[in-house]
C-alpha cells in the first residue's frame, strides 16, 4: 500500500486527490478548513473555560466540560465522514453505486448548513438582529433547545447516504437486490 494514507490528517488529502468529483474536491477543501475553524474554536474555549474554573472543585463543571468536548466532536464527525468514507473507499477499491463521491459531498455541504441554521436557531436574545426574512424570522421563533435538532438530521443523512450506496463485500447491493453495482467513475462528475 505505497499510495495509502496514514490516520485521518492522511485520509483528507488523499481521498480529494483519488475522487473523480469535483463536488467532492471542493468539499474536502470547505469541509477540511470547516472542521479545521471548528476543533480549535471547541479546543481554545475549552481552555479558557478550563482557566475560568479552575479553582472549583469537580462535579458538575467537570461533567459539563466533558459533555463540552463531546459537543465539539458531534460537530467534526460527521463534517470529516464523507471523506472519510470517499478515502476508504477508494483505498480499498470498494464498489458503489454511481455517483457515490459527489452524494456525499452533498451530505457534507447539508450538514455544514445545518450547523449554520443550528446556530441561527440557538443564538441568544441579545445576539439576535431584526430581520424582515420570513425564514430567519421563523428560526428565531423555535425554542433554542430545537438548534440541535437540523444537524442531527443532516448527520444521520450522511450516514444513511454512505449505507444507501455503498456495496456489500460479496459485491450485493446493500440493499440486498442481486445485480452488483457498477462502478462507473464517469458518472461521479
């Protein structure tokens, strides 16, 4: 495996250099510099939260910095999968059905929108600006607690895209149909 890769920091280059899909390079690049701003904004407020408190004994500020780093990771996780799933893919030669790069690509762009409309939803009071947009008016009007609820479905939208195409190591569909997928490159962009 001389033009394999090492680890994630390995994977997102690797899998924008053997996709044929421009969708896809263009979201590694987005999805990578996204992932990127969002680990070390989790990680420096972390320490600054970390500094803030440190003269409190554990409990409660000690559970909800954990839950803090968990956060962080729900946000990267699923902004890092498409090209994950596109590397491995390609680095394994694995079958899928056309198309596969460029859909997940789409399921990177889909969540990298939600978390805008996540934030959009949760922003305090006092952030708020007075719009005339019927939509952004709407979004204010949910309880901030629903701000959660568009990237969770734009995650599991991800995942659910990269099972729907993917293709059994027997070389069956995996939705148990019995002709095998083409691999057809022409068809990713």
């Amino acid at each position: 495996m001389a033009d394999s890769y090492r680890g994630v920091f390995g994977a997102i280059p690797y899998a924008i250099r053997h996709t044929e899909s421009w969708t896809m390079r263009v979201y590694g690049v987005v999805g990578a510099l996204a992932a990127g701003l969002i680990a070390t904004v989790v990680t420096l407020a972390l320490v600054v939260w970390m500094a803030e408190t440190a003269d409190v004994q554990g409990g409660t500020f000690l559970f909800s910095r954990s839950l803090y780093v968990v956060a962080g990771f729900a946000a990267v996780a699923p902004l890092l999968a498409p090209l994950l799933f596109v590397a491995r893919r390609h680095r394994r030669g694995n079958s899928v059905r056309p198309g596969y790069d460029r859909k997940m690509a789409y399921g990177g762009f889909l969540f990298l929108l939600s978390l805008y409309v996540g934030l959009v939803i949760s922003a305090p009071a006092e952030l708020r600006e007075p719009t005339e947009s019927a939509v952004v008016g709407a979004l204010y009007a949910l309880p901030q607690a629903a701000g959660v609820v568009p990237s969770v479905i734009a995650a599991v939208v991800v995942f659910a895209t990269h099972y729907r195409l993917r293709v059994t190591d027997e070389g069956v569909d995996a939705d148990t149909s019995d002709e095998p997928a083409p691999d057809d490159p022409a068809a990713d962009d």
